[in-house]
C-alpha cells in the first residue's frame, strides 16, 4: 500500500501499474479500539486518536512548516523509514506507546 507523500507526483494509476496494489492521501483504520489516521504530513486533529506520518525524515528543517507548527498535537507520531531502520514496525506498540504520552 502506497500513502502518497509530497514527492509522489504520479497518478494513481502510475503507481497501481507499477507494483502498488492500493494508492491513498491518507487511510482512516480502527484498530486497538483507536481511530488511526495513516497520512505523510501530521494531519490537524480531525477525530483520530493516533495519527500515523512520516515527513519529517531523517532532518527537522519541515518540523518548522508554519502550517505545521500550528496542528502539532501529541496524538501524531513520526516513522520515517530512516528512522526506524527501514524495519517493519508494530501498530500495538505504536497504539501502546502514544496512549502512554497522551
């Protein structure tokens, strides 16, 4: 599954054709018993419990985007591949872990 970031410029279809099975902005699941929002950029807080993004990378210069700064909740949470060793991550922990902070 692809959720397209502000580099992917390509139609859905390009992606589609080209290995992805499924392209999307963003992907609203229930999981845990949370509302998780998967999105590229943090997504301002529209119902979701966690959401999910990764476009701040490996450097904080996006950290700074105004319109950014201004929806920085503690509900969203960075994996960048970078970040997290290019590994799979799991979503309990994920869940586990942010309902910890909040």
């Amino acid at each position: 599954w692809l959720i397209k970031g502000n580099h992917d410029k390509k139609s859905d279809m390009w992606y589609l054709n080209h290995g992805w099975d499924f392209v999307a902005n963003m992907i609203w699941i229930e999981k845990y018993g949370k509302k998780i929002l998967l999105s590229h950029k943090p997504v301002e807080d529209c119902g979701y419990d966690i959401n999910i993004h990764g476009h701040f990378h490996n450097n904080d210069h996006r950290m700074y985007e105004p319109d950014l700064v201004k929806i920085h909740n503690d509900k969203q949470v960075l994996v960048a591949l970078e970040l997290i060793n290019y590994m799979p991550i799991n979503l309990q922990k994920i869940v586990e872990k942010t309902m910890e902070v909040v």
